[in-house]
C-alpha cells in the first residue's frame, strides 16, 4: 500500500517538475553552438535517434505518457545543434495519413504515450495527450492495421485528468 502511495506521489511530482527541468535545460542549449555532447550532457540519452543519408542526426526526447510535448532534437552533419521541435502540434497530427508506416508516424510524433492492440478489429492504437482542459486529458490517437500501416486517426478525451 505504502509503496502505491508513493509511486503515484512520485509520478505526480514528476509530472510537475519535469517540464521545468525541461525549459531550465531547454535554455542551456543554443543552435548553431551546442554539440551532440553537450545536448547528452544536459538532457541525458535519447529515446530513439535517426540518421539520415546526408548526416543529419535527429534524437528524440519523449515526455509521455504524462506529459502534452515530445521533443525531436537535430544536429547537422558536423553534429552541432540545427533546431529542436516540439512535435506534437496540430500541424504534425494533419501530416498522418492512410497507408503511412509505424517508422514514420513514430518519426513525426516520437513515442506515444499508450500502445493497445484490439483482437477484434485486428488494429493497433496508439495515443499522444495532446492537451488537459477543465479536467479533461485529450488525445490523439493513429489506428493501424495488422502489417503496420495507418487505417486513420482520431481524438477522445478522459475525464477525470
């Protein structure tokens, strides 16, 4: 019992101090002067990183599941800091499309928040919180089929957040 009570603190605590760690080291780093070392220094390692044939570097810094941004961070060729995004935005959401592959999608958005897999309809969910207003957790959600690729997308909400 005492170790529940202490998980939910925990996550609640990180839930608040997380993005304030994130703008305090967000402000440490300046494109066209930080390297690959020092974004590792401040932000620690990437959840997933993407090469690309020219050389660019892209990381990604994942704050779900409780958290409403992911951040992609990319670095040139001569591995110095070009820009970091926040990629969970309206604009990001309108560029998923039928028949895009999981790779893509977890490109474009990072890590989602939840995975679920429905037998029955034979697909793949996966969700992003997107926003909390008036008590409310919204999400956007990308449906695949079983070989992986998007069938559509959706939003629901979860009272109570």
């Amino acid at each position: 019992m005492m170790n529940k009570i202490l998980a939910g603190l925990f996550s609640g605590l990180m839930a608040v101090f997380l993005p304030a760690c994130d703008g305090i080291n967000m402000a440490k780093l300046k494109p066209g002067i930080s390297t690959v070392q020092d974004v590792r220094e401040i932000m620690g390692p990437p959840t997933m990183e993407w090469q690309d044939a020219d050389g660019t570097l892209t990381w990604e810094y994942p704050r779900t599941p409780q958290g409403i941004v992911n951040y992609m961070i990319e670095f040139g060729p001569d591995k110095v800091l070009r820009e970091i995004r926040q990629v969970l935005t309206e604009e990001n959401f309108g560029k998923v499309h039928a028949g895009m592959s999981r790779e893509d999608v977890r490109r474009l958005l990072g890590q989602p928040a939840h995975e679920l897999y429905f037998p029955l309809k034979k697909e793949h969910v996966w969700d992003w919180k997107t926003k909390v207003d008036a008590g409310m957790d919204w999400y956007f959600n990308v449906h695949f089929d079983e070989s992986w690729r998007v069938l559509r997308t959706s939003t629901n909400f979860v009272a109570g957040g």
